[in-house]
C-alpha cells in the first residue's frame, strides 16, 4: 500500500516539475506574451481593493490566452501564496505548488519508511519535505522585500525628479516601473496598470502595500494619499522619505554587523544538538531509542525541547533590535 502511494506520488511530482519546466520554457520564446501573462498573473493573484474592475479585465485577458493558460488561471487560487510565487517568478500558481508539496511530503514519508528504523521518523521526513518547499519560500520572498526597500530610496529620487519636472504622480510611477530593474519594475508596473484599469490611487497605493508589506513603503504610500488630500511640496516630501530609507538601511547593516557573531553563535547552539540527535539516531538506534522506551528518557527529551526553546527565545532577544 505504502509502496503504491510512493510511486503515485513520484507520479504527480514528476508531471508537476515537467509542467513548471514546460511554463518557463514556453514563457522565454515569446517576450510578450510573458509580459502579459505575468500582468494576468499579478491581477489574478489579486489585492482587496478594486476586485470588481479587476475581475472584469481579467475575464477579458482569459479571452485571448490559450486553453493550457485558461486553465491554470481558472484554478482556485490563494492570494498571499500566490503573489509570492509570483515574486519569485516560479510560472505556477498556488494550487500547483500545494499539490506539489503534498507529493514531495508522499515521496519523503515513502523513502523513510523503507530505509529509516521507525515510522515516526518517517512521518517527520515526510513533513520536513512537505514544509521545505513553503519555507524555501519564505526565505525567496525575504531576499526580495530586503532588496525593494534598498531600491525604493532611488525610486523615490526619481520618482521626485518627475514631479519637479511638471509630470504627474501617476506618470512618475511609470517611470518607475521602466526605468529601474526588478523587483521595484514589477510591482510599480502592476501598480499603474490598476490605475490603468480604473481604480483610484488610493486603492492602487493600498495593493502595493499589501503585496510589499514593508514599513518603508507604507511610509511612502501614506504621504503620496495625504499629499493629495491636502496638498504640498511632494519633491520635498519624497526628498525626505527618501532620506530617511537610507539612513534606516545603512543603521541596519550597522545592527547586522554588530549582532554577527550572535547569529552565528545561536546557529551552533541551536543546530548542534540536532545534528547529533539525527547522527546517532542513524548510526546507534538502539542507544539513543532508550530516550522513548524509558520514562527518565521522557523527562530528558521534554527538558531537553523546553530549554532549546528557552535558550533560541533568549538568544534572539539579544541580536534583534527593532529598527
């Protein structure tokens, strides 16, 4: 039975990645087309405001693309997995990424239960491999907000150098979304085409922010709405904004550069317990299962993960400084 479900899985991960191949390939022939696909992608992903305009152009993109994309784009999608895989630029969309985990979690459970000496060990291999997919994520999409807030102070100094030169706030948006390189193109480009298509700058600035929910941008957004509510110089506004990025961006380098040696230290402490536990387990499980056979060995493991949780709380309250 168990055999059965590893070669169904192994099935529908290898149909997964040659259809992930299959995108990236086919996206890379026709320049266009993946522009298109991917403006599709970002509406289709969706913020909270304006959904009823976007829908609707959405609905007349679906119009014209083949059945293959009609199709994928007709699968019930997760907004905020969504806009991360879109981030990344990996050409699936959520349900197809769950799917896909799912099946490498199968394939982990599989694998261990035939070659690791017990089931929960195989159960845990089968999670590790279902999470690392999601947690390769997470870590993507933090190398991608760290590198727009290092972009947004030179888009906010151009983005300043348009309106002083008489050009609208929506026209210095598109000069953005040309001019610099990804991942500041994408989502500014994603940005005025919402204005584009009919929704008010207010809900554009509000998407923006819930796709890049980062402090710095937020910041940005606010004074942009309330420059046009109010009015003022807003050169001298984004001047300022822009000013305050940096000095932010390099005090952090500073607090990483200090903290170093912590982070490095609480990587050692908290990983060095489980890579022995996982080394003896594999080469001595007779030794090392006293811990579940044996009630003192209850008491040492449960000791044993209050204080790793003890010792990481107590070790990243002292490297994390809120900035």
């Amino acid at each position: 039975m168990i055999t059965n479900a590893l070669y169904i899985a192994v099935f529908i991960f290898t149909v997964a990645v040659i259809q992930v191949i299959y995108l990236a390939w086919s996206e890379s022939r026709f320049v266009e087309k993946r522009k298109v696909k991917k403006r599709l992608m970002y509406i289709s992903a969706g913020g909270k405001h304006g959904q009823e305009k976007l829908i609707k152009y959405r609905k007349g993109v679906l119009k014209d693309v083949g059945a293959f994309e009609r199709f994928i784009f007709s699968i019930p999608r997760l907004s905020e997995l969504d806009n991360l895989l879109i981030k990344i630029k990996i050409p699936i969309n959520a349900s197809l990424f769950i799917l896909l985990s799912v099946a490498l979690g199968m394939i982990g459970f599989g694998l261990g239960n035939q070659y690791l000496p017990h089931i929960l060990a195989a159960v845990f291999v089968g999670l590790v491999c279902m999470l690392l997919p999601y947690l390769l994520l997470k870590l993507a999409e933090k190398n991608y907000y760290s590198k727009f807030n290092e972009q947004l102070p030179e888009a906010l100094d151009l983005l300043s150098r348009a309106v002083r030169s008489g050009n609208a706030l929506s026209a210095g948006l598109g000069m953005i979304a040309e001019q610099i390189e990804d991942p500041i193109r994408s989502e500014f480009a994603a940005t005025v085409d919402e204005i584009n298509l009919g929704l008010t700058m207010t809900e554009a600035m509000e998407n923006l922010c819930e796709r890049v929910p980062i402090a710095d941008l937020r910041f940005f957004s606010i004074a942009v709405l309330v420059q046009k509510e109010t009015g003022g110089n807003i050169g001298e506004i984004l001047d300022n904004i822009s000013r305050l990025i940096r000095e932010r961006i390099q005090f952090k380098r500073h607090v990483s550069a200090l903290t170093a040696e912590g982070r490095l230290s609480a990587i050692v402490l908290i990983g060095l317990p489980i890579f022995m536990f996982v080394y003896m387990y594999l080469t001595n499980f007779e030794y090392l299962s006293l811990l579940w056979t044996e009630q003192l060995g209850h008491y040492m493991i449960f000791g044993a993960i209050v204080m790793q949780i003890i010792g990481t709380y107590v070790i990243k309250r002292i490297v994390d400084i809120d900035i």
